[in-house]
C-alpha cells in the first residue's frame, strides 16, 4: 500500500514590501478568482496558472436596466392586483368610472414599461450579433 503524502502547507515565508508594491499585488489578486491572498501569491511564486474575473460591460448595463425595470413591473402587478381587488367590493357605478380611469392609466404605464424593455432586448441582441 502506498503511502499518503502530506500537503499540509508547514512552512512559512516571510515578505516584506512596500507600500506601492503591495498595493500592486492586492490589486490584481482582486481581479482574480483566488479567494486568499496567501492563495494568489502562492500560486504566482510557483508560476500557476490564475484565472483572472472577466466583467462584460454591456451586460452589466443590461442587467442594471433590467433589474430596474423588474422592480418597476412588481410594482405596477401590485398596483393591479390591488385593483382587481377593489374591483371585486365596488357597490355604485361611480366608484366603477373611477376604477377604470385608474386602471387605463396603469395599463398606459405598464405598456410603456414593456415597451422598454422590449427596446432594451432589441438594443442587447443587436450589440450581440454584431
């Protein structure tokens, strides 16, 4: 039977640096996907390959405007459920106009909304498929 080798990690190096310099290694090991910084500075003493964070701006845009736009929708589905709730206890036939004024008015917005975004999806895939 072979015997099991130890990879426990029992030796120290001691390093010191300036400022300048560790300001430089703190600021690449934040562009990688090393969880430590001992990890990222082993890995480059030894010569290991890093895997560096990659960061797409456009679908960072993308996102940021959907996300917006989610929480924007949420509010509007709330806004209706609360109407077809009102819609269900309206005993007159006025409190009945003034529900569907309201509830034009929110459709109005929430196709807008869906316009955008709709916009926002052509504007993604066309960047995409270029």
């Amino acid at each position: 039977m072979m015997e099991e080798q130890n990879n426990n990690r029992t030796k120290w190096l001691h390093l010191r640096l300036t400022p300048d310099e560790y300001q430089k290694i703190v600021k690449e090991f934040n562009k990688s996907t090393c969880r430590k910084l001992s990890d990222y500075s082993r890995k480059n003493l030894l010569q290991k390959p890093i895997v560096n964070k990659y960061r797409n701006q456009s679908l960072d845009d993308f996102m940021a405007e959907m996300i917006s736009l989610r929480t924007e929708l949420n509010a509007i589905g709330n806004n209706f459920n609360q109407a077809v709730k009102k819609l269900h206890t309206l005993q007159q036939i006025s409190d009945f106009k003034h529900w569907l004024i309201s509830y034009e008015l929110e459709k109005k917005i929430l196709f807008n909304k869906v316009g955008e975004i709709k916009k926002h999806i052509q504007k993604f895939a066309e960047s995409w498929l270029q």
